[in-house]
C-alpha cells in the first residue's frame, strides 16, 4: 500500500493517507460484496470441512458487516503506519 500510494505522486501528508484509507476502503468493500456475500453466503464448495451443519451461521450477513467494520478499523492505522513508511523513505 505505501509503494502505491507512493508512486501515486501525492506529496502532502494528508492527501497520502487520504488515498491509502480509500483505496483500503474500496478492496475491503469488494471482499464484503463479491466474497463474503457472493460466495461464502451460498457455496457450498468453499466451506470448513466437518461445518456442513452450519447453514445459517454462514448465511448471517450481520457477521460480515461486521468483519468489514473492524477491517476499516485496522485500514486506518494501516494507512498511517504506510504513510509513515511513505515519509521516512522520502527523507533519506
């Protein structure tokens, strides 16, 4: 993610992690969207082994919604430890 957001060309601070939270943002949307609720939700094929009863746990939507929140949380510090990253190479 520093890499990209380098290579972006954004020079000031906040615009760096401005566009790393948002570019965090949209990739965690997809997972929620196309693999969580595309594919999880109804294939039967990509289940855990020995999970075969566990129908309406896998269906439960508010899980995923969920694990998309925190993973929003964790893109805010991953977009400033990368901006950090971003900054300390722009120095040397």
């Amino acid at each position: 993610m520093a890499a990209i957001a380098y290579f972006s060309g954004t020079k000031i601070f906040s615009m760096q992690v401005l566009h790393v939270f948002i570019l965090f943002i949209v990739v965690n949307l997809f997972d929620v969207i196309v693999f969580d609720f595309g594919v999880f939700c109804y294939s039967k094929k990509l289940r855990i082994a020995g999970t075969a009863d566990m129908d309406k746990e896998y269906e439960n939507y508010l899980f995923h919604v969920k694990g998309d929140i925190k993973g929003i949380m964790l893109g805010n510090v991953i977009s400033l430890l990368s901006v950090c990253i971003i900054y300390i190479v722009s120095i040397i």
